[in-house]
C-alpha cells in the first residue's frame, strides 16, 4: 500500500481509496507543506484500526488549520475594514473641517482635490460654491463703497449749503436753494437707478414684451436726441424708417438701452463728429444686431472688460456726469430680453457698442 498526500492551500480534501492492490490516501490541507508532495511506504497487510487512527489524525489537524484560517481570515478582514472605513471618512472628515470654516466666512479655504471620484466630485463642486460666496461677498463689498462714495458727494454739498443758510441772518435767496435741489435729484436717481438694478439682477424685473417695430422705436429715438446733438454741434444718423424690423422686446426697457447708448455716444463725442444707428442682420438668423457707432476718441482697452461693471467710469473726473450704473443697467436690461451686448473700438476710429436682441 501507499499512503499519497497532496497539501493544497486552500480547502481541506480528505479521500480514501481501498483496494486488493494497494491502500491509498490523498489528503490535502492548509498546513506547513504547501503545495508539496510525500509518500510514504505502508506495509500490504496494514491494520485496519492504524488508517482509521490515521484518519483521525489528519482530521484533527484539518479542523486545527480551519480555525487559524478563520482567525486569519478575521483578522484580515477587520484591518481591510478599518483601512476602507479611514479611506471613506477622511476626506469627509476634509469637507466638514472646510465647510465650518465657511460657516464662519472664512471664504478663502478651498478643499485639496486629490481624486476625481465621488468625493473630488463633491469637493470641486463645493470649492465653485465657495469662490462663487467670494465672489458675492467681495461685489457687495464694493457697492457698499461705491454707493457711499457716490452718496457722500452730493450730501456734503447739501450739508454746507443749510449750514450756509443757517447760519445767514438774512433771508434765503431761493436761487441759492438750486444746487440742493439738484443735488437732492442726483441722490433721487442714484437711488432709483439702484433700485432698478438690484431688481434686474435678482430677476424680479419683469417685462412686458410684445412684437414691436424696432426700426420705428429707433427713428422716434432719433427724432427726440436730434435737439441735444445738434445743440453739441453731432450729427445724428437713424436707421432706414422704412425697413421695418420687427422684434419681441420691452419698448420702455429698450428705449432706455439706446438712450443710455446714444447718452453715453453724445458725452465723448466731440463738435463735429458723427453718431450713427443702423440695424444689422445678426448670423443667427433668430436675432438681430442694432449698432451704435460713434466717431469719438474710442474707449482704452483695458478699460473694455470693466464697462458694464457697476458704478465703473472710464473718465473718473466730476464733468463725466452719471454715477456708472448706466451701461450696467443696460446690459441687464438686453440679458433679460435674452440677448446680448459687446462693445469694442472702430477700426476707423471710435466705439461701437452691438446688442443682439431676439426676433
């Protein structure tokens, strides 16, 4: 008889085999002896009673190398658990840490994104959040301190002039009360102007569109500004009167973008110069373009980006006049008619200001 093991390394497999010829036993099991083979030569005749004592040995050592498995198996799993739950808690235990600093406005702590999974998906996602909190912070900062710079103006004129009355003993030239009265209108339209655009840019301004001629909107437009132009010695050109161009707007609200543009057009350019209006089809052929063009002293490059900024000027003295709200006003006007405003520097000198409104 021979006695043949096979030490596998993973189940335990136990099989007996009699016969006339020989006794063998195959046995394999999670020992010392990995993967290795031995035999063992056993006499034809062997007792019965030595296999069966045989066997049990080899069961008992079965059952021993089971449980250091299970043990090891165990043991093995509670550190991968441990692993994985530090793997899965870290990088949230990252994002409270951040967002509490954000609670507490703190808004110039970002999360570090070390991998785009779900959690670098949440923590790009919170990082836009928070520089968009930045970004509104920073912008109600500063119309905080434009609208006390420009507040502080007019209110120190009026504050001089009624110390001036009080303390004259004589009575009051009602002449002298003008520069108040102008003053206190400059500070009424601020006001309004601001009101206006907090309104537009919450979108809680609502419009009151319907299909328009745009071409007549413009030539009346025209008509009304060709007094003040011709009082500042600009020639003022209209579109065509009869090439009807029909649109879906807000005929106050547009009004008050072309008027803002040929305000701003009539400010800079000199005696002499030219304004034109014209209307232009737009590449897209659900829009069209309406261009405002004049032939004054262009507007600096660096200054383009900031034009539509509030309370932005490009010419930072008093004699400018407006408080840099208009052309902001005007933008958002256009973007809620679902359009769009660009403003760059003729080629053949001046600015030319395009809005792209919908058919």
């Amino acid at each position: 008889m021979t006695v043949r093991f096979k030490i596998f390394s993973g189940m335990a497999l136990l099989v007996i085999l009699v016969s006339t010829a020989y006794i063998g036993t195959t046995q394999g099991y999670l020992g010392s002896l990995f993967g290795r083979y031995f035999t063992e030569g056993v006499p034809r005749d062997i007792n019965p009673g030595q296999i069966a004592g045989f066997k049990d040995y080899v069961m008992d050592q079965m059952e021993v190398k089971a449980v250091n498995v299970t043990l090891f198996t165990a043991g093995l799993a509670l550190v991968i658990c441990y692993w994985l739950s530090g793997l899965m808690t870290r990088p949230l235990e990252r994002l409270i840490s951040v967002m509490e600093k954000v609670a507490d406005e703190q808004l110039d702590t970002e999360i570090p994104i070390q991998r785009m999974d779900e959690y670098g998906q949440v923590s790009s996602a919170f990082n836009k959040m928070t520089r968009q909190l930045r970004k509104t912070k920073n912008s109600r900062k500063r119309l905080v301190e434009d609208v006390a710079h420009e507040l502080r103006t007019p209110l120190s004129i009026v504050l001089t002039k009624l110390e001036l009355v009080q303390q004259n003993t004589t009575p009051v030239n009602p002449e002298a009360l003008l520069p108040l009265h102008d003053e206190v209108l400059r500070l009424i339209h601020l006001v309004d102007e601001l009101r206006f655009l907090t309104s537009a840019e919450a979108g809680e301004l609502h419009l009151q569109t319907k299909k328009s001629d745009l071409t007549s909107l413009l030539t009346d437009l025209v008509e009304l500004i060709q007094p003040e132009a011709e009082a500042h010695g600009i020639h003022l050109f209209g579109p065509d009167r009869e090439a009807g161009v029909d649109v879906n707007i807000d005929v106050k609200r547009i009004k008050q973008v072309f008027l803002n543009l040929v305000g701003n057009s009539l400010r800079y350019t000199p005696a002499g110069g030219d304004i034109s209006i014209r209307i232009s089809p737009s590449e897209d052929p659900a829009f069209v373009v309406v261009i405002v063009k004049d032939t004054g002293p262009g507007i600096p490059e660096k200054e383009i980006p900031h034009l539509f900024d509030r309370f932005y000027k490009v010419d930072k003295s008093e004699r400018s006049g407006g408080v840099g709200l208009g052309l902001a006003i005007t933008r958002q006007i256009v973007i809620l008619h679902g359009g769009s405003i660009e403003v760059k520097n003729s080629a053949d000198g001046g600015a030319e200001f395009a809005v792209q409104l919908p058919c």
